[in-house]
C-alpha cells in the first residue's frame, strides 16, 4: 500500500507534455551585433563587451524546450538587448502574452528574476503561428518585424507519435512560410534554423551539408494539402524509404527548403544530436519536462522500466540543451560574417559520435543510484535488448503484469477503475518501437565546421558560450542529469536526497 501510493505523483507527472536558464577586438563586436538575436534592438554581447550598433531580433519556437532556453540565454548573455520579438500562438484558451508570463515564473528563469529583471521587459510577444502563411500575424505585427535583423527558427513538433500531417505541418510548411516571410526582410543579416543529425537517418556517415531531399519538398507540400491524415500515415513508410522517423524525415525536407532558399536569405543550420539536460546553464542539471529522453530518464531512475528495446550496444548520442544553444547563439555570428552569395548554407552538427557515452545503461542506474527519486516503483535496474522477441518477453513478465498488479491494486484501494500504470506502460512500449528503429546503428556523424567555429571564438566566447562537447565526462552528466530531473522536472527538495538513497537501501 505504502508503495502504491508513492507513485501516485509519477503516473500524474511522466510524460506530461506540458513544461512543470569578451573581450577582443573586432571579433567580439562582430559577434555581440549578431549574436543579439531574437528580435530587436540590442546593443551589446557579454558584460565585457559594449556595441553601439543596434539590430532587431526575432525569434521562433520559444515555447518549445529549446527555444526556452535560447530566450533565457540570450537575454543573461546579451542584457544589453533592447528588445525581442518572440512569436508565440494562443494554446488552450491561453493567449501568447498569459503563456509567456507564465514560462517567466519557471525556474528556468530564476536568474534573471533575481538579479536583472526588467531583461523580462524587454521580451514582446506577436501572436501568430507558423502553419499559416504570413506566420498568422496581424498586419500592425508584421509591419513591426519588417526591421527584423536576425532569426531563429527552433518551432518544431517533437512529438514521435504526433502523426505525418502534424510533423509536416509545422515542420516543413512551417519553414515555408518563415522563409517566405523573411524574404521580405531588408535588413535580415542571419537565419538560424534548429534541425537535427538523425535528419539524414539514411546514412552511416552524416557530414556538415545538407543532402539532396528524397522527395521534392513542395510535392511533400502538396500531399499534405490535399489528402487526408489516414492516408498520409499510410503512404509514409514508403516515403520514408530507409530514413527512421517521420519526425526526422520531415526535419530532412525542410533543410530541403533551406537549400532552395540559400542563394536568396543568409542561412545557416544548426543539428544537434538528442537534446539532454543542461550541463552547466542556467543551472547543472536543468530539465523542465518528461518528454523524449527525459521519460525515458525518469522511467529507468524510477524502476517502472527495467528493460529496453534498442540497440544492445548504444552509446547514447546525447547533447546538452546549454551547448546546443551555445552552438546557435554562435552561429549566428558564422552566417552573418559569410558572403551573402555562396549557394548552400552552412551547417553544424553537434554530436558525441566520436566521444560517445559508452555503457549507457551503467552510466544511468549508477547516477540513478546518487541522485535518486523521492519516489520509486523498483529498485532501479536497466537492460538494454535489442532482439524484439526477447524484449517483448521480459517485458510481459516485468512491465505489463507489475502495471496490471499495480491498477488493479489501485482500483481495489481507492475506489477508481484505473490508475495509470498499464497507459505508462504502453506508452514506454511505443516510444521503445520508435525509438529502436533509429538507434538500429551507429552513425559517424561529421563535426569540422563545429570545432572550427569554437576555435574561432576569442577565449572569452568560449567560456560565456561554451559547447565544447569533447570536454564532457560522461559519468558526471549523467548524474546532474539525474539530479536535475528530480530538483527540477519533479521539483523534488535536496533535503530529500538522503531520505531517497535510504529508500534503496
């Protein structure tokens, strides 16, 4: 009894898919014009660095778990900024203006809350939505951004399970009409557009250039418009061909777009690998959500899930949020100091291909261990298998029949039909199927352009925008990793931790 009503709190919070942080020369200044970017005037870079020059700033997506983070780093590392324009749709009876309010009381906001926090300020929000052409904006609002100097584009549905129409909608006619719209900017200097490395999911080895799209974006476009969910879901594996995930594989046709607008709008794309916790900002650890690897995180810390069906011999390509909003802080300044005529744009990926996290699932019960949960199922345990037949096995006997156990229990003691364990099961089932199709092999994905633009920066820019990703010590990241999931995703108190390490004793 006393177990079941521990976990009360995990069924109600994982996979919640609502979110519960220079010095020399002419190269910092260049770097504090560009890199002041989301979406208007600003004047500086860093503490050190003072610009007189002033640039608008727009930013997309800044309500996803990237764009959060890029919005709260760009105002504390540029807090000279006058202003940013932040594009943000009307959600559940929210308009933008309530959802941003509320995204600045998160923690992930503390700092500036804190110590400076009138850079809140300085954060305007346009309603509009990137699946309407001319962004949904009103016609005051896009006259507003015409002076717009800079662009990030990190708007993107995540969602493995949301369905070709929805991937396609946001993810590819999405970037559509941002290009289109930026188009129309005289003064754009630099487009920053957030992809992803599994985007070429086709290939073993993934170098730094976009690759010729499998299928014409505007026939992707065209499908979408004319025919129904059903049948798009049902053509998609042959559209697919040999890419994974219908979420990278539209990630792919967009850069296709990229590509086609390169000669005409100053672009660049960002790829970073699976997007983990923070490693050092805002705050080591920092993690504001249950989704993707995150629930898959609290699920093993947890003991609800104890096997895993993936690639036996997984590293684990994972990259802090912090070094991938560095990376696109940093590559804004790259885009805007290149020609403006060179035909393909330049491309960073951001991976640990050649500095992998080797023994995943030690890495993880061993942190898990540390930095435990307040609140656990089983003692936590994770096995890796790769062979479907063994996994659905082990999964019977230790997910599906404890979850049923656990329901029924639940059912019987409080009156209530159903709990929640047999759905958590069931969706760690189907992300486990999705998953495993993309992690089938190990891919070598290429990272010149990004070490070559962090040696470019002065040795102030690498410390105020670091994302040196060789330097990481897998153990450690794993354990703020933990860390960070319970302090901040669970909001669990540190006074807790040893009360929780006395639980697995």
């Amino acid at each position: 009894m006393l177990r079941i009503r521990l976990v009360t709190t995990i069924v109600q919070n994982i996979f919640s898919q609502e979110p519960i942080k220079t010095n020399q020369g002419n190269k910092i200044d260049l770097f504090a014009q560009l890199l002041c970017c989301c979406c208007v005037l600003t004047h500086g870079w860093n503490k050190p660095a003072r610009i007189a020059t002033r640039k608008f700033q727009l930013n997309y997506g800044v309500t996803g778990f990237v764009g959060r983070a890029l919005l709260e780093k760009l105002l504390r590392g540029c807090p000279e900024v006058a202003k940013v324009f932040v594009l943000v749709r009307s959600k559940r009876q929210k308009s933008g203006e309530e959802r941003l309010r509320e995204m600045f009381q998160a923690e992930l906001f503390k700092n500036i809350r804190s110590h400076n926090p009138d850079l809140l300020e300085k954060v305007i929000p346009v309603n509009g939505d990137v699946t309407f052409k001319g962004l949904g904006l009103r016609p005051e609002d896009s006259e507003a951004l015409r002076e717009v100097s800079i662009i990030f584009h990190s708007a993107a549905n995540v969602n493995f399970c949301a369905g070709f129409q929805n991937f396609l909608a946001i993810n590819v006619a999405g970037t559509k009409h941002l290009l289109e719209f930026a188009k129309e900017l005289k003064n754009l200097k630099a487009l920053v557009y957030v992809s992803t490395t599994f985007s070429n999911s086709d290939r073993l080895e993934i170098k730094e250039k976009i690759y010729p799209s499998r299928i014409n974006p505007h026939l992707a476009l065209q499908l979408y418009s004319e025919l129904p969910p059903q049948i798009l879901d049902a053509i998609s594996p042959k559209l697919l061909g040999d890419h994974k995930l219908e979420y990278s594989f539209s990630k792919h046709i967009a850069e296709g777009l990229i590509q086609e607008s390169s000669p005409f709008l100053p672009i660049c794309v960002v790829r970073p690998a699976v997007v983990g916790t923070a490693y050092e900002e805002p705050f080591p650890g920092w993690v504001d959500n249950y989704t993707g690897f995150m629930a898959c995180l609290a699920a093993f810390s947890k003991g609800i899930a104890r096997v895993y069906y993936t690639n036996k011999k997984l590293t684990g390509d994972i990259v802090p949020i912090d070094y991938a909003v560095n990376l696109t802080l940093a590559a804004a300044m790259s885009v805007g100091s290149r020609r403006q005529d060179l035909k393909s744009p330049l491309v960073y990926n951001l991976s640990t291909s050649d500095c992998p996290l080797i023994g995943l699932p030690r890495l993880i019960i061993d942190a898990a261990r540390k930095t435990p949960p307040n609140q656990i199922v089983w003692y936590p345990s994770l096995q890796f298998v790769s062979n479907r037949t063994v996994f659905l096995i082990l999964d019977f006997f230790f997910h599906y029949i404890p979850a049923v156990l656990a329901d029924g229990a639940m059912s019987f003691l409080t009156s209530k039909p159903e709990f929640g364990f047999v759905k958590i099961h069931q969706k760690l089932r189907k992300l486990a199927d999705i998953t495993a199709k993309a992690t089938e092999v190990e891919y070598s994905i290429r990272t010149e352009n990004t070490r070559a633009l962090y040696r470019q920066l002065t040795p102030g820019d690498q410390e105020s925008f670091h994302f040196d990703i060789w330097g990481i010590d897998p153990a450690e990241y794993m354990r703020r990793s933990l860390y960070g999931m319970r302090r901040y995703a669970a909001r669990e108190k540190d006074g807790d931790l040893p009360k929780a390490r006395a639980n697995l004793d």
